[in-house]
C-alpha cells in the first residue's frame, strides 16, 4: 500500500520531490501524468504523479489535480502531498491558491500548511517573506520569469489573492520551539477561522519540526523541502522498510546529450560554463522555429555530426536572455511562443534517441516534460543525486531504458552539465 501520494505542479519539481523522499528513506515511484487503471509501484512507499498544471488554465489545473487525488487515493495513500516551485511561482489568479483549496475540499481538511521553504538550494521564509540565496524573492532573478514573474515576497498576501479562504502565518518564532508549538499553533490558527497557512523555515531543522507536526494531516503543501520531514513520520508508526536508493541503479549503454530550454540566470550561466569547458553547442532561434522547419533540420543535421563523434556530449540550448524572450512572447504570445520551443525539443529528443543518446540532461521543468513525453516514459525509478533537488532518474517500462537528469531551470551550480555528464560516464 502507498503511504504517502504526491501532486506535483510540474515535472523537475516532481523529480526533485522524489529525491527528497528518497534521500530519506522512502522508496519512491514516479509517474508523468495520472495512470490508467493498475499500476504495479514494485512496493514503492510514495508515489509522484508529475503534472504539467503550474501555468495552464486554473480550471484546468484544478480538475487534473483532483484526477490525480482520486488515483492516489484509489491505491490507499494515507496523505496526499501538493507540490509546488520553492519560489511559489504562480500568478493573481493561481494556480497554487485554487488547487489546494480543491484538494481541501475533496479531502475535508480544514486547514492545510504551504512551506515552499527549501534552506538547501537557498530558499527560506520569514515573517511570511520568500528569500531566495539571502534576497527577497522581489528582488531576485525571479522577478523577471518568463511565465510567472515573482514581484511579491508576502507569500501570505500573494496566496490570498489567490484563495477564497482566509490565509494566516506561523512564524519563526514559533517554529523554532519545535514540532509541539508548531501543532498548537496550527490547531489555534484553524479554531480561528484560518483555512491556508504559510510557515516559515529557514534551516532544514525547521522542516523537519514541521514535517512532524503535521504528521496526522490529510493534506500537506510545499515544496519539496518539506519532504524531508514526512519519512519520519512513517518509520515512527514503523511502515518503512529500510531502503537503499543506490542499490542496482545504472545508467544505460549508449550516447548522452544535453538540452536546455529554461531561460533562468542559473541555466543560462551553466550553459557559458559548459561552452567555456569545451561542450560543442547550438544555440535554436525561436524566430526561426516558428517559420518553419528548417531550423530544426539545421539542429537535427548538427547532431548528426556531433554524436558519439566528440569527447563531449553535444548541448543543444533555445535559452534566451529575458528581453529576446519578451519579445518572442510579445510576437505570438507566451503560451504559443513556449508551445513553439517544446515542439522543437520533442523533435530533437526523439532525433537524438534514434542517433543512440540514451543519456539526457535536461535543464528546465517545461522542456523536461516535452522530453519526456517525446520518450515515452511512462515511469521513473530515482537513482544518485547531483545537484541539491536534482537526481539521476532511469525509466520504468518502456521498449529501451534511458537515463535523465531533469533539472528545474535554477537550480544547479554554474558546472551542473559537466558534473552530470561526469557521474553517467
């Protein structure tokens, strides 16, 4: 039976749940979108159902959300986990705020933690405030996301904008006492009428004080930095087998590849690095992707020439800096412009796999779903980690095995790609 089902709002965040469980104990399955009928999980204590819901139509995102709480449901989750971006990335109008109060409701739970704090890869709330690195998220490279722009650190005001409940905080002040205080305030904050509940943390202590509060709760919310205190929980009541992630994982025999479609300052910065550390690389023209095909051909016709020919693998990036985005965007709009940039990446996984890649670094949550999806992969086992919130992930299922690092857009040091390529050869 599964003890604990997870919702992820996008795929690299599902991934870096995952390994969070993993780290920590809990044998983790993950599925890109919500299975059909049964599923053997191979005894896996938690499942991550990776959507694409982050910046689709609230409506939309709502209903694939639900779909996947009945499916977890259905295979005896006792808690469900709603997954989000460590930096809250939504918009006015959601999508965090709307779908967590339908999985309330579904649930009946009545008031439901949201942490997306992860100390780790430098994220921490305090006073209800999102820092990122040391500097409010207003003030980070964040303020300038292609899709959804984070101009408001308050993440008590930002997730009341989106909520029709009435949202309060748990300060540090309380948090820092420990698992008790924190579960007297949440029980107080319920008794006075509040439904969502921002909690601060700023050392992963912090996270697991809260992961134990909250231990009989339905409904948990977050990033996946809360998810380090959530194993505990279950290996107290003694339902966790140990469990080594390391244990007969491999990489597949074949070629590796690199492809980046985040516009993030950490991505963009890796892919310097990897040109400066001598990665043959192409850079795609959106302008050209979205005139027709001969962009592509030009791409395809470039791996051609690079697969298993050069000491490096090849890196094939559409990253731009923030103003040659904008004006992408402004041309055909933001969803057709980020429709035009993953149709390309799909093509080229599905290229690069029939060129013999079974290794692919993918950097960015949109890109890591196109590719993904271009594969076929219908599960993914987690392996070793490389980077804070980035593992190494080999498929389940499927005709061939392949191998994927699917990083989000920010996180990872400036020489993530050769640091990757380094662990898989």
């Amino acid at each position: 039976m599964t003890l604990l089902g997870c919702i992820a709002d996008d795929l690299t965040g599902a991934t870096d749940l995952a390994l969070n469980l993993v780290r920590n104990g809990m044998k983790t399955v993950q599925v890109s979108g919500v299975p059909e009928g049964r599923v053997d999980f191979d005894g896996a204590d938690a499942v991550v159902i990776a959507l694409k819901s982050r910046t689709i139509p609230v409506q939309s995102a709502v209903e694939q959300s639900l779909n996947a709480l009945s499916f977890l449901k259905s295979v005896g989750a006792e808690q469900i986990f709603f997954k989000y971006c460590s930096t809250f990335d939504s918009t006015d109008q959601g999508n965090i705020g709307p779908v967590l109060e339908a999985l309330q409701s579904a649930l009946g739970s009545a008031v439901t933690i949201a942490c997306p704090a992860f100390p780790e890869t430098g994220r921490s709330l305090f006073q209800g405030h999102l820092f990122v690195n040391g500097r409010l998220l207003s003030e980070s490279s964040l303020r300038d996301h292609p899709l959804t722009p984070m101009r408001d650190p308050d993440l008590v005001q930002v997730l009341q904008r989106q909520s029709k409940g009435k949202v309060g905080l748990v300060p540090w002040e309380i948090v820092r006492t420990g698992h008790a205080a924190i579960s007297d305030a949440v029980e107080a904050a319920a008794t006075s009428g509040k439904t969502l509940l921002i909690v601060d943390a700023i050392v992963d202590d912090d996270l697991r004080a809260i992961g134990q509060a909250i231990s009989g709760h339905k409904l948990v919310s977050g990033g996946s930095g809360v998810a380090i205190g959530l194993p505990e929980n279950f290996r107290r009541a003694g339902k966790l087998r140990p469990y080594d992630p390391t244990a007969g994982f491999d990489y597949p025999d074949g070629q590796a590849a690199i492809l980046a479609g985040s516009c993030s300052t950490a991505t963009r910065m890796q892919i310097e690095t990897a040109i400066k550390d001598g990665f043959p690389a192409l850079q795609l023209d959106p302008f050209k992707l979205a005139a027709g095909s001969d962009e592509i051909e030009r791409a395809c016709c470039w791996l051609n020439e690079q697969v298993g020919q050069a000491a490096l693998p090849p890196l094939v990036y559409s990253t731009a800096s923030p103003d040659q985005v904008r004006d992408f965007q402004i041309e055909y709009g933001r969803d057709r412009a980020g429709e035009i940039v993953e149709e390309a990446q799909k093509i080229l996984a599905r290229h690069l796999f029939g060129l013999g890649v079974r290794r692919f670094i993918v950097a960015g949550g949109e890109t890591s779903g196109a590719v993904v999806e271009a594969l076929g992969v219908p599960m993914l086992e987690i392996g070793p980690e490389i980077a804070p919130g980035v593992p190494w992930t080999r498929s389940i299922g499927g005709d061939e095995g392949v191998a994927l690092a699917l990083k989000s857009g920010n996180f990872g040091d400036a020489d993530f790609f050769s640091k990757a390529w380094r662990m898989s050869a």
